[in-house]
C-alpha cells in the first residue's frame, strides 16, 4: 500500500473530478503508513483538473439572478468549483508540507473527504437542473494562492484556511437566503451541510496554524498579517459570520482585528 503522501500526491494529479473524489475517499484508509520526512518535488500536472470548466479572471464570471434557473445552476456551479478546488488544497497540503505530526496529514486527508462529498453533493443539485459542472467559466483563485505559498506552510495555513476558506463561513448566510428565496430548499440545505463542515474545516487551520507558528516562536496575529502583505491576499471586507467564526476557533482578538479592518491585505 501506497504511504500516504505519496497517495496523496497521486490523488491530487488525477483530472477526471469522479475519479479523484474516489481516490480521496480511499485515502481514509487508516492502514496507509506516513512518512513526515519524505521531501517531495512538485511535478508540473497539478492541481489535476477536467478540461473544463474554462478558468478565467474573477470579473469575468458573469453574475445571474438565482431567480432564473440558470441564475440558480451558475451560483451552484460556482459552489461546485469551489468544493473541487477545496479537494485539491487539502490533498496539495498533505503531500507538500514533510516533518510535520501525523495527526496533520490525517486530519487534512478527513477534510478532504469531506469535500469530496460537499462537491457530490452539489453536483447533483446541479445534475437536477440538467447540467454538471464544467458547464459555467469558473476562476481559479484558490489554486493561485496556494501556489503562491506553496513553500511557507505558516502562510498556506494563514490564508487558505484561515482567509479565503474563512470567507465561507462569512459567505453562506447569504448564499443561503438566495435559494431559499426562490424556494429552492434542497440547495440551502446543501450550504447548511457545508457551512457546519467548513467551521471543522477552517478549525484545523486555525490549530495547525497556531502550532507552527509557535514552533517556529512567532505571534499568530503578527504572523497572519505579514503572511497577508507578503502574498497579496485579498482584502477582507465584511459583513462577518462572526458566530461562525468563534466556532471555527477564531479568537476575540482576531475577530476585533477583523472588524477594525487591520487584516486587510492589498485592495
């Protein structure tokens, strides 16, 4: 049997979206042995990714009223890319970061998993309208920052986890009420589902987060606001799930951080 990085790596490399959701999942396999010393070279097929969706710039995905079903598809699509990308982060951070405790590759495999089945999920709210993902352009920012810190694990964790996954939790309240506007119950309970998972989520960034940064004898605010400047992270606006947030294990100092805007990165 495959180590587990190693498994991961490989998971990661796959295109075709049902494949790697199958390969995800079997990486829960308790029985796969890790090795946190192993240095890995990244090769130049990742993230694997379907041909479609065309990715293009953030502006340039059309916005469409969710009271039209193709407004209703679009923002589910746009949900489905997300999940997707979300596979790929949790799997990228398993293979890419070595020397860390085996508790961290084995909580980041869970939520992969987990986003795997959020991504399912969506695609077949999308299937109930007749259309599947790769049908809509999508942009490709997650994957961009996680390259971008693809050698500083304290940064990954500062702004993957913790800004752009957060923004999420901030997210789904509205996401939310635009289904259920349009009496679409099945679809706000498919963001109630992935709300409740995405707190564990950017929970396990929040902790690792702390732990690196006291390993390697940094304050976690400071570290999270020189990560923001020196990866151009996108400014954080809000309103903010500030509910949300505390369960998610954001603290009162990082909350008031947040509300006096002094995590914001570039405009």
């Amino acid at each position: 049997m495959l180590e587990l990085r190693l498994a991961a790596l490989g998971a990661l490399r796959i295109k075709d979206p049902a494949a790697k959701v199958d390969a995800t999942r079997s990486l829960a396999d308790s029985a796969h042995a890790i090795d946190p010393a192993i240095e890995f070279s990244a090769p130049a097929d990742i993230p694997g990714r379907p041909e479609r969706p065309v990715l293009v710039r953030p502006g340039e995905v059309a916005q469409r009223s969710v009271a039209t079903p193709e407004g209703r598809a679009a923002l589910l699509h746009a949900l489905a890319h997300i999940e997707f990308n979300a596979i790929n982060l949790a799997l990228d951070i398993v293979w890419r970061f070595a020397r860390m405790p085996e508790e961290f590759y084995r909580e980041w495999i869970e939520v992969a998993v987990d986003e795997a089945g959020h991504f399912l999920l969506l695609r077949e709210r999308l299937a109930a309208l007749g259309l599947g993902y790769g049908d809509f352009p999508a942009h490709d920012g997650l994957w961009e920052m996680a390259e971008r810190t693809g050698g500083d694990l304290i940064a990954r964790l500062a702004l993957v986890p913790r800004t752009l996954e957060a923004r999420g939790l901030d997210a789904s309240p509205a996401v939310r009420a635009k289904f259920a506007s349009v009496g679409d119950a099945g679809s706000a309970q498919v963001v109630d589902r992935i709300l409740r998972d995405e707190i564990g989520h950017v929970a396990a960034g929040n902790r690792w987060f702390r732990y690196a940064c006291s390993r390697a004898g940094l304050d976690p605010i400071s570290a999270h606001e020189a990560a923001i400047l020196a990866y151009r992270a996108p400014r954080l606006r809000g309103p903010f799930n500030v509910a949300a947030r505390r369960a998610a294990g954001f603290d009162a100092e990082e909350i008031q951080a947040l509300s006096n805007g002094s995590h914001a990165g570039p405009p």
